[in-house]
C-alpha cells in the first residue's frame, strides 16, 4: 500500500505546485487562472494526505529504514506549504455582472382578437376522400 500511495501523493503536489505557479506569475488568460485558483486547494490537500497515508503504511509494516521516511515527508511538506501559501493569494476582482436587456413589449392584439384559420385535414385512406 505504501507504494501505491506516494507516487499518487508526488503527482498531486506537482499539479498543486504547477496551479501555483500559474497564480504567482500569471500565466494563462482568466479561465486558466480561475481553474488553477480552484484546484490549488485541494490538490494540495490530497497531496499531504497521501504523503501521510504513505508515512501511517510505512509505519504499520515496520521495518522501515529512517531514510524510507524522508519522500512521504517531504511530499506531505510540500502539499502543506502549498496548501497554506493559498491565503498568500490576492483576491480575485469581481466583475460586476452586465444588466440583462429589458425583454421587447408585448404585441398589443390579443391571441383570440384573430381565430387561426382551420388546418386542412389530412387524407387517409379511410377518410372517405
């Protein structure tokens, strides 16, 4: 299990790191900076608990040298320090919402000033012609 867990928790602080790189230098037009200010989060979140799922694995299988110890840390550190730098972000400017056009007036005639003329009815075989 430990093994499964830290490649996971690697890649989840990667894509946390690569969501704050594009918020610190801007990069990439609104969308792309709205999604990376979305998901830094909880990528970052995710990546420090599977770095700690990986550290409990570790430690419940025993037998574990101190040096087995060093990448879950270092990817549960890395997840946490992302994860406490999103309050460093700025705040993201709201756009005032554009005033919805007034809806065209209605047409003055009634829908029973006008009866609508009768369909034709359809001929069938057993209509009679």
């Amino acid at each position: 299990m430990a093994s499964r867990a830290l490649p996971a928790a690697i890649v989840l602080a990667v894509l946390a790191g690569a969501a704050r790189a594009v918020l610190h230098f801007e990069l990439g037009d609104d969308r792309v900076q709205r999604i990376a200010r979305r998901y830094l989060e909880p990528l970052s979140v995710l990546a420090a608990l599977a770095a700690g799922i990986d550290v409990l694995a570790l430690l419940v299988s025993g037998g574990a040298s101190a040096l087995a110890y060093a990448p879950p840390l270092f990817a549960a550190a890395a997840g946490l320090a992302l994860w406490l730098s999103v309050d460093d972000l700025p705040a993201v400017p709201r756009a005032e919402p554009e005033p919805e056009p007034e809806p065209e007036p209605l047409p003055a005639t009634s829908l029973w000033d006008e009866p609508a003329p009768e369909p034709n009815p359809r001929k069938t075989l057993w209509s009679g012609w």
